[in-house]
C-alpha cells in the first residue's frame, strides 16, 4: 500500500518520507475514497519514527504533513514525517503548521469534500510565501 524511506535531503533531526505506491499526483488529487489512505500513512509514519528512536533518549515531538500544490517540488503524493527540531531557519516556514502551502492529514482529509483553500491556492498564496521567505532570511 505504501513505501516509508529516508529523506535524502533532511530537514529535521529525523526526516522520512512515506508514499502511496499508487499514483496520486497530489492532495489536488485525492478523493474521499482516499481518506484510509491518508490515516494510513501517518501511521506508518509514526511507526518509522518511533522505530528509528526505540534506542535513543530524546524527546519525541512528531510532526507531520503534505505540501499543497503549486508549492510541492514533486509530483507524487507523500507525507513528510519528522522528528523535531528542524535543522535551520528556513524550515519553519516551509513546513510552517496552518501555512495555505503545507496541510496536516486532519486538514487534507477535512478539505477532500469542499471547495477549500487545497483547491483554491493561486498568486496570491504563493506571493505571501516568497515574501514570508524573504523577511525570514533577512531578519
């Protein structure tokens, strides 16, 4: 149903990647067929994390999510699963919590049936993102 692997490019302390073997090109894609899917694959995700922490004595803050189109870099659906912190600035905001371009499972599911902002992301959206961006590294 789904393949977990590492991050080639982590962006927190711990950082995988869980995938639909099916094709589903992104949360624009889903349907509300596809809602045990999403359940799924965060707990697989929880699953990883708490595998690759059995042996070591940090603190297990687990965050999870999708980036939402126009702002995920491929084209393939999957769900980031990291283990907290994030290793720099930028990283806060990419996969910024309740941010129009990074969406919880709870959020996907809640938007699969509704004309919501997962449907209606456009130039506005991603101009507040390049600016966010910029005062960010700036400051």
């Amino acid at each position: 149903l789904v393949v977990a692997f590492q991050s080639k490019s982590p962006q927190a302390f711990k950082h995988f990647l869980v995938i639909p073997r099916r094709h589903i090109g992104n949360v624009k894609k889903l349907t509300p067929d596809d809602k045990e899917l999403l359940l799924h694959m965060e707990r697989v995700g929880h699953q990883v994390l708490d595998g690759q922490l059995a042996s070591e004595s940090c603190e297990k803050k687990y965050f999870f999510g999708y980036h939402v189109p126009p702002f995920n870099s491929v084209d393939h659906l999957h769900l980031h699963c990291f283990c907290l912190p994030f290793l720099g600035k930028i990283q806060h905001i990419r996969y910024l919590q309740n941010a129009p371009w990074f969406a919880t499972t709870a959020q996907v599911i809640r938007n699969i049936n509704r004309n919501s902002i997962l449907s209606k992301l456009g130039m506005k959206c991603f101009l507040s993102y390049l600016i966010l961006v910029r005062l960010f590294l700036h400051t």
